[in-house]
C-alpha cells in the first residue's frame, strides 16, 4: 500500500480538542483519518447519516439552549412524568 501525505485545513482549537479525545481512545489524528477513510470505503459514502434537522429536532434543540425544558430532580421523577 502507499503512503501519500496530505494537508487539511482545520479549525486549531477542534483540532486540539479531538487530538486530546482521540489519545485518550489510544489513537493520533493520522490514525483516526485512516479510520475514517477506511470506513467512507467500505460504506461507499459517509459512516453515518447526514440529514437536515426535523423541526421538531430544532424545537428540542432550542428548549435545551434556552432552558425551557423539563429538568427532574432524579431518574423517579423522570419516569413519573414520562408515565403521565
């Protein structure tokens, strides 16, 4: 198999944050670009779905950052309310 080197333009502080994620998984970045690229091979397209988000997803998303949604003191009271 040969090697080729490439560059990539990525942004610096993602890139410092995946290298500290990725070397607790045991890996280095070149390593995880290989993965990746093995796995775009063997699914002949992106590893995972790439969709637009539903409108009910983006309601979800902005009760989250805005804190509207439901907060629960502990698990209990989570299945309670998802009983009702």
């Amino acid at each position: 198999m040969t090697k080729v080197q490439t560059s990539l333009r990525l942004d610096a502080d993602k890139l410092s944050e995946a290298k500290v994620i990725l070397k607790s998984l045991g890996l280095n970045f070149t390593d995880a670009v290989n993965i990746f690229t093995n796995m775009v091979v063997a699914n002949k397209g992106l590893p995972f779905d790439v969709k637009l988000p539903t409108k009910e997803f983006k309601k979800s998303i902005d009760e989250l950052e805005n804190k509207k949604g439901k907060s629960f003191k502990n698990v209990d009271e989570l299945f309670k309310d998802l009983d009702n």
